[in-house]
C-alpha cells in the first residue's frame, strides 16, 4: 500500500519560529586545522576563530520568515555577514554559522584553497536558514 506523507506549512513555520525567529545569527571565521567538523562543538570551533587585522565576528537578529509556495519551504530573511581586512589582513578556511547559545554550529562552509583578505579587501557572505521537510 503506497503512502504519502506531507509536513504542513504552519508546521514548518512553527518549527523555524521556535528555533530561528528573534535568536541571533553569528558567522565567524576559523582556521580548522584539527579536523574538526559541522558535528564538533561551537566551543572547538571558536577555539580555532581567526583574530586581528580588522576581523570582527558577524552577527544580527533573525527576523520574521514566510512560507515561500513556490519553493515549498519556510524562509527567513537573508543575512550578509560581511568581513574586511586591515593590517596584515588574515586567512581562513572555515566559515561557521551558529545560533547564539547553541552547541553545535548550524552549518559550516568550508573554502578550498584558503581565502586570503589583504588590507582593505572584504568577503561578503550571503545566509538564508530555511525551514523545510
């Protein structure tokens, strides 16, 4: 007997209000050099975060998403954690994405060969968190 399973839309918005909505968003930039991975702990993570020469940690709040019909998926709005460098400038390999107070990261994107910002130089990173079945 062939079944069909469907995640509600208010669900999905419920979901994503609990987790996402009014939490703030931090990206920062590590060098990952122990091997450590989306499962390692915020705590490792921040153990390698990259330091100096104009590197500030991203973050903003979260604010209110909607339920995008076409996409079939709750979407929260877009947010650019941009980074510039001064000085000596800094390189990383690692971007991690995590809800402040969370132990484990969201997500993490990791950049091969390294990124290098030089003095005056900036990365902008584009995050959308969705909410999806």
């Amino acid at each position: 007997m062939a079944q069909t399973v469907s995640v509600s839309q208010k669900e999905l918005q419920r979901v994503a209000e609990l987790a996402y909505e009014g939490e703030t968003l931090k990206v920062m930039l590590c060098n990952n050099t122990a091997s450590l991975t989306a499962q390692s702990s915020v705590a490792s993570w921040q153990g390698t975060e990259i330091s100096g020469n104009g590197y500030v940690r991203a973050s903003g709040l979260i604010g209110v998403g909607s339920y995008d019909t076409l996409a079939g998926y709750y979407t929260l709005p877009e947010f650019f954690a941009e980074f510039s460098a001064t000085g000596a400038g800094y390189t990383y390999n690692t971007v991690v994405i995590y809800i402040n107070g969370a132990p484990y990261p969201h997500s993490i994107i990791q950049e091969s060969p390294n990124i290098v910002l030089s003095a005056g130089q900036q990365q902008t990173y584009s995050i959308t968190l969705i909410s999806d079945d």
